[in-house]
C-alpha cells in the first residue's frame, strides 16, 4: 500500500481505492483484454443518437467517430417542411423547403455544437470551442475519405473570415 501512495502520490486512503480497483480489473487483465474507462469517453446521449439517424451513414460513421474524442451534441439531422420555412423567416437559414441538405431523406447535413452547449457567440470563449469542434471533425471527415463542408467556411478555402453567413453548427455531405 506505502508502494501505491507513492506510485500515485496519493494518500491511504486512496491507495485503497486504486487498490481496490485494481483488484477488480486483475481478470480482465488475465484476459489480455484492454480497458476502456466509460467515464473518461464522451458519447452521445439518446436524444442525440436519434437526430443522428435521421443522417446520412457517412454522417452517422463519422459523428460516431468524433464523439469518441471530443464531445458534442446533435441539434439536427433532418428538417422538417414547417421547420425548415420557420427559420427561413427568423433568418436562420437562407433556403426554402426542400432545398436544404437538411430536408432530404436521409439528411445530407447535420448540425453540431460542442458539449457542454454554449449559445454566446459574442463571447470569444464559445465561439472558440465552435472552431476548435470544427477543425476536429474536418480532420476526422478527411482521415475518412468523407468529403464534407462546414458552415464556417462554405468555400473551403481555408480563410475563416470571407463568410457572407456563419452557421458554425452546420456540416454537410458535398
Ligand atoms: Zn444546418
């Protein structure tokens, strides 16, 4: 036990705990099994999940490839007739039904927003986590061989700052 206070720096009582913990995992270990701590994954909750299957395959294979990493939250896979016109109105899309890649079937895009969900985009510390979520999943999107597109760069060039519409939350199948 003094052995396991000075592996972890830890007190007694918690080399008790790892102690323990250890002792629980000796079979699986035995196994030759590998351990993947549940609470240290992020995955998506069941809301989430089914948002997510109103999507496209690629869209489903490579959000549940992202959610292993970062976490996030589906807002939307595919929209409705009524939906779709109602943010046409608050300005919020710039497409009529059914010309958004929202309203097919499946959809051919999904909107995304980092994990704990933050609306803020004023402040610079949301709007970062925005970016930060999209860089990752366009690098997954590419290690995938997934073409897509986001909504903070529709052209793709690269340059963040040359939209006529942000709509950060936004990726769909090119
Ligand atoms: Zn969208």
């Amino acid at each position: 036990m003094a052995e396991l206070c000075r592996y972890y720096a830890c007190s007694a009582e918690e080399a008790e705990n790892i102690a323990e913990i250890l002792r629980l995992l000796a079979p699986v270990k035995r196994a030759g099994a590998s351990i993947i701590w549940e609470g240290a994954m992020p995955k998506f909750s069941r809301r989430s999940l089914e948002k997510l299957s109103s999507c496209d395959p690629e869209l489903q294979r490579l959000f549940k490839r992202v959610i292993q990493k970062v976490d996030c939250t589906i807002l939307v896979g595919h929209r409705t007739r009524a939906e779709q016109e109602r943010l046409y109105k608050l300005g919020r899309s710039r497409l009529h039904w059914p010309h958004s890649k929202h309203n097919s079937t499946p959809s051919r895009a999904v909107d995304v927003a980092p994990y704990p969900i933050s609306w803020d985009l004023r402040d610079p510390k949301t709007l970062k986590r925005y970016y930060y979520l999209a860089g990752f999943v366009l690098g997954t999107a590419r290690e995938m061989g997934i073409p897509i597109r986001w909504g903070g760069d529709w052209d793709m060039d690269s340059d963040l700052s040359d939209q006529h519409f942000y709509d950060l939350v936004h990726y769909e199948l090119v």
